[in-house]
C-alpha cells in the first residue's frame, strides 16, 4: 500500500527532471533525494504534515522558499546546501514550527539574512554560509571591529612580525616542538590580549 511508505530514499542517482509530488504519501516522514540532477523549485504541498527530512542537497533546484502556515508542521530537518536557489529569504520559514536544522549554504540566496528567525524557531541551527546575503543592523552591532589604541596596534604588529620571523605558519607544523608551539601561542594571546587595552 503506497499510502503506509514513510521514507522516499532515491539519493546519490543521475535522476533528472522535477521532483514528483509525493502528496499521496500520507505517512511520508523523509525524503532524501540528494546528489542527483532534479530541477525545478522548493515547494510545500498539503497533506503533508507528517514529513520530518527533505534533504535535496547536490541538485539543481532553483527559485526561493515560499511555505504556508500548516502545511509542514512535522518538518525538522531542511537541507538544500549546493543547489541554484535564489531570491530573498522569506520570513514564511517561520510557519515551520518544529524545524531545527536549515542549510542553504552554497546557493545565491541576496538580501538581509531575517534576523527573526532566530526569535520564532530559538532551537534552529543554520548554515547559510557561501551565499550573498548582507548583515543586519543587529549584527553589525555584534560584529564591528573593535576601535584599537596605537599601543594596541603596535602589541599586535609586534607578535605577528615575531611569529612570521619564527617561521610560523598557521595551522602548526606537526614537526615544530611543543615549546615553540607554546611560544608562539603565549605571543598570539599577547597580541590579541592588548586588544582589551582601551583606546
């Protein structure tokens, strides 16, 4: 009985084309149809609420992410890194309640990443890493450098000329002795410690 299937695994093929609508699949709880060629866009359809996995990674999906409230209630896990999606990032994830992972890391996602994400789903991990988005005001608070003093500065320099006359290289040499690792660490901290110096 096609109604009683609970997992759509068809991953790591060469299919091409759309992907099917798998709404007759009442009992659907993961679909994993990563590493194959589908096309066509990201779209929730009803009956499907009780689907927990859509990992679609590796294709060639393109368009945004548009959900309705209600149709994905069960969904937890998102994972569409390395596709063709672009467009903005529309706050309709936030009508998927129970979703804790989100990764749409290597596509051409633009815009102000929505901040308020992270209010409405607090338990959500996401990698959005390798798109174009730009900060938010809120993060650019958190994120803007902080302002150095000149003997900040001069601290800093002067660990780093020490470390690049050691011959240091990052990450360490498997062969460099533990002493010379522990120098060149107590140095870096000196270096990154005057940044606590106020201006």
């Amino acid at each position: 009985n096609m109604k009683k299937i609970s997992r759509f695994l068809i991953q790591d093929n060469v299919f091409t084309g759309v992907l099917p609508s798998l709404r007759n699949l009442p009992s659907l709880r993961e679909i994993d149809g990563r590493s194959n060629r589908f096309t066509g866009v990201v779209a929730s359809q009803k009956g499907m609420g009780q689907l927990e996995y859509i990992i679609l990674n590796k294709n060639l999906l393109t368009g945004g992410l548009e959900f309705g409230p209600g149709e994905l209630g069960s969904l937890k896990h998102l994972l569409l890194q390395e596709n063709m999606l672009h467009g903005t990032l529309s706050h309709s994830l936030s009508f998927l309640p129970s979703l804790r992972t989100l990764n749409i890391s290597h596509n051409a996602f633009f815009g102000t990443f929505p901040t308020s994400l992270k209010n409405s789903l607090p338990n959500l991990t996401i990698d959005a890493t390798h798109n174009f988005f730009t900060v938010s005001e809120v993060f650019e608070e958190r994120c803007a450098p902080p302002s150095l003093s000149p003997l900040s500065t001069l601290a800093l320099l002067l660990s780093w000329v020490w470390l690049v006359g050691r011959g240091c290289q990052w990450p360490f040499n498997r062969k460099q002795s533990l002493a010379l690792m522990m120098r060149q660490a107590f140095f870096c901290l000196i270096g990154w410690a005057c940044l606590l110096v106020p201006s």
